[in-house]
C-alpha cells in the first residue's frame, strides 16, 4: 500500500509540474486513444465472433450429412466408407481433422473396422484453441442400431471437427490491418488536433497572459494583453487590462502624492530647523532674564508687590524654557543608549515620581506587570520620559480622582504590549486624530508636545503607540515594543539615535 501510496504521490508531482497546455493536450490525446483503443479491440473481438459462429453453423448444417453417412455404412457394413471418412492424421477432403469418438471421447481407430478386430481406443490430439474450431458432435442411439449396441445407451460416440479455415485467418489478419492503418491514422489525426487547439485556445493565451504580467511586475505598466481568441481567456485579458489600467492611474496619483509630500517634508525639514535653530536663540536671552529676576527677587523685600510680580513673571519664564527644551527635544532627539531591560525599571522610577500627586488627587494605582515579562531593547531613559509623559497626561485627566491602570503583557510577535488607561474625561472623537500632532492640545497650560515626543520617541524604538478613548469615561494608551529576543533572532537593532 505504501508504495503504491509512493508512486502516486510522485505521479501527481510530476503532473503538476507539467504545463496547463500540455496537460489538456495529454488528458485529450489519451482519452481519444484509450476510446479509440477499446473500440478496436471491440470490433476484432466482434468480427472474430461472426466468423466463429458462422462456422459452428456450417458445421451444425454438415453434422446430419455426417451422421446419416456414418449410420449407412455401419447399417450395409461398409467399412471403407467410414475409413475414408475418418482418419487419426486428418483427410476425407475436410478443411481440417475429423475423429470418430466413442462415449468415453476416446478416438476409435477406424482401421480396425470390418477387420473383426476390435478397433483400438486412442489418446484424442489436442488443438490450439486460437486456429482451430473444435467441435464434439454426438451419435445418438437410434432404433436401427438396437441390435447391434443395444438399448442401454443414449449415445454411441461423438465425431469430433476441427476446423482451421485459412480464409478465416485471413479475413482476420486483414480486418485486424485495415483496422490498425485506420487506428493509426485517427490516432496521428487527433494528436494534430489535440495540439492544434490546445496550441491556440489555452498556450498562446495563457503565454500572452503570463508575459504580461511580468511586464507589470518589471514596472511596465503601459503592458495589455492582445489579439485574444474569443473564449474565457477574453474575459480575463479584459478584467486584467482593466487592472492594469486602475494600477497605472493609481500607481501615477501615489507618484504624484509622494512628490508632493516629499516636497512639502523638504519645507518642514527647513522650517523645523530654522525653528530649532531660533528656538535655541530664544532661549538664551530667556536664561539671562530668567537669571536677572532671581536676582531682583532675591533683593526685594518680603510683602512687596513687587516680589509678587516678579514671581509671576519667573513661572511663565520657565514654562517658556520648558516649551523650548521639548520643542528641541523634538526637532533634535539625543542619542540613546541602548541595551536589553525590563520595562518594570522605567516604569517604577515613573511611578515613584507621580505617586505623591496620586496620593493629593485621591486617584487609585492598579499595576499589572508581571515578574516574567521578557525584556525589552532600547534606551530606558527616554522611555521613561514618554512613560512619565503618559502617566502626568492620565492624572491631568482626573483632576477629582479616579482610577489609574498600568498593564503589561507579552503581546505577539516577540512584543511587549503596555496599557495606560485611567477614567477621566476622555478625548474628544474629533480630536483623536490630532493628538500626535506638534503644538496641538486641548489644555490651556498644555505645550502640546508631549505626546509628539514619546511618538517619535517609540517609533525610533521600532515600536507603535496609539490611543483609545470614550469621552467622559477614560483614555487608553497603549506602547507595543520589540523584545531583546526579537533581537537576537536577526531583527535589525533599533534605531534609537536621535532624529530630526
């Protein structure tokens, strides 16, 4: 079983590696023979049944000539009669050899007839079955051989014929050529056929087709198919020029887009840097001012007005800096240092940091990290910043209390996935995609540059970041970043040198 499993397994594997064309020329041409084939063989083993019953009516219309000669010479005693008509080695002018056969199908040596002898009883020869036709005829008892062989028998003997026509083989021999010249020809006729068609209705499509499309995978996209024959091949010419129509038209918008937005990447790569660039300008007079009121505060007097002023004036000086050191952190991230971690060490400093303004806003900590968690690549440093940026953004959110979740989980593909949700008043849906966005927010002491920043911060991380929200029922931020396995299994490291 198992080897006849074997070589079925390697027949369809070679059939499948055989053309299309080719295998319908071949399931054609086979089918034509193999029907062609069985009608031969029917017509020879027909043919050769007419010519055999022909002869056993021959033989039943001689057999009471046979039988009324054999009964008169035995009824008159003339021996030579019977002699004449039989013979162990053939004779009496038969096409063939005819015996005499007593009951027991023995054959009766007829030399011994009218002799007194009794006539020897012999081995009957035997015939090949393919050229001779073998009959055993039968003597019946009849009331006029009473006397001699009594009653107590029904059959006296058979006479045996076997017949060999050499007309017969003849006839057969040229049936059996005319027949094989015919099958040849019908054969040589459907393999041309068989190939012609398959030639031009299924190989000459299917190679126009398959050269197409790789002159669409090569970028030729101006390629169509044809000249093709009216069948279902036109339909998928039609549909595949069709295609390649709508991928030419998209593929020239998608050119057209991306000149575009490289142009426009070019504008805001130049603005950006002669932003950083008078940020850093700004921020150098801000230093100086900054520095001249601390002075000026330090000297005024305890109750003045004045030290309230100047106060007021040092709060939105630093709030300024602030801005400009994201704003430049932004357009020019530092090099990190990267090296494998778990994410419970940034994620501990964060939350010793924040827990005092938990505990004063009366927000409840739920953590869920698990011991096990595999590490992860990348600078812990900066992802504590966008940790901390995350988690400030989630206690903002509740400014009457509520419930802050920290979750993590090994996620798929060698990653680890953290969830940051907490029950605040939620995002606005038409400002959820406007989130990642420089300088937008939606609080008035907001720099809107937060959550830009852990962005590009996760993203150089070769990680993603992305928010849900249900306004009035909370946020939901979640960071999916590349294992140290992910890592060592031949990803490529993550690039977490600044970028501007």
């Amino acid at each position: 079983m198992r080897l006849l499993e074997g070589i079925s397994d390697r027949f369809l594997s070679a059939w499948r590696r055989i053309p299309l064309a080719r295998q319908l020329f071949l399931a054609m041409f086979c089918s034509m023979w193999a029907v062609i084939s069985v009608y031969f063989v029917y017509d020879l083993h027909s043919t050769s049944r007419r010519f055999t019953a022909m002869e056993v009516s021959t033989m039943d219309a001689v057999f009471p000539l046979i039988q009324s000669i054999v009964e008169s010479s035995m009824l008159h005693k003339s021996a030579g009669h019977i002699q004449a008509l039989f013979s162990t080695s053939g004779g009496g002018g038969f096409p063939g050899h005819m015996f005499l056969l007593d009951a027991d199908k023995r054959v009766v040596d007829t030399s011994a007839l009218g002799t007194g002898r009794v006539p020897r009883r012999l081995q009957a020869p035997s015939f090949d079955p393919k050229r001779f036709l073998v009959m055993d005829l039968p003597m019946v008892v009849k009331p006029s051989c009473v006397p001699c062989h009594g009653s107590g028998k029904q059959v006296l003997g058979y006479v045996r014929v076997a017949s060999f026509n050499p007309a017969k083989a003849e006839a057969i021999t040229a049936h059996i050529r005319g027949h094989g010249l015919i099958l040849f020809a019908t054969l040589a006729l459907t393999f041309f056929c068989a190939e012609a068609i398959t030639r031009r209705m299924i190989h000459e499509p299917l190679v126009r087709v398959a050269g197409a499309m790789k002159g669409v995978a090569a970028g030729r996209f101006d390629t169509r198919i044809e000249e093709v024959p009216e069948s279902d091949f036109r339909t998928i010419a039609t549909g595949f020029n069709a295609m390649v129509n709508e991928i030419a038209r998209e593929r020239k918008e998608i050119m057209d887009l991306h000149r575009r937005e490289v142009a426009h990447m070019e504008r805001l790569v130049s603005l950006g840097e002669l932003a950083a660039q008078l940020a850093h300008e700004v921020r150098n007079p801000l230093t100086g001012i900054g520095s001249a009121l601390q002075v000026m505060q330090r000297e005024t007097p305890e109750g003045s007005p004045r030290r309230e002023i100047i106060g007021k004036l040092l709060g939105q000086l630093n709030r300024m800096d602030q801005t400009m050191a994201n704003f430049l952190n932004y357009a020019r991230m530092p090099e990190g240092v990267v090296r494998p971690f778990g994410v419970a060490e940034p994620l501990g400093r964060v939350l010793f940091l924040v827990e005092p303004r938990l505990r004063s806003q009366k927000i409840r900590l739920e953590r869920r990290v698990p011991e096990d968690l595999p590490a992860v690549i990348g600078d812990p440093s900066q992802l504590e910043q966008v940790f901390l940026n995350l988690c400030l953004n989630s206690v903002q959110a509740m400014p009457s209390g509520g419930v802050l979740t920290l979750s993590a989980k090994k996620d798929r593909d060698d990653k680890v996935l953290l969830e940051f949700a907490d029950t605040g008043h939620g995002i606005p849906a038409d400002c959820l995609d406007k989130v990642f966005k420089p300088f937008f927010t939606t609080r008035d002491q907001g720099s809107g540059l937060g959550l830009p920043v852990s962005r590009q911060i996760v993203m150089s991380h070769d990680g993603e970041i992305w928010i849900e929200s249900i306004p009035e029922k909370g946020t939901t931020v979640y960071v999916r970043l590349p294992c140290s396995s992910a890592l060592a299994s031949g990803a490529q490291k993550p690039a977490v040198a600044g970028a501007s």
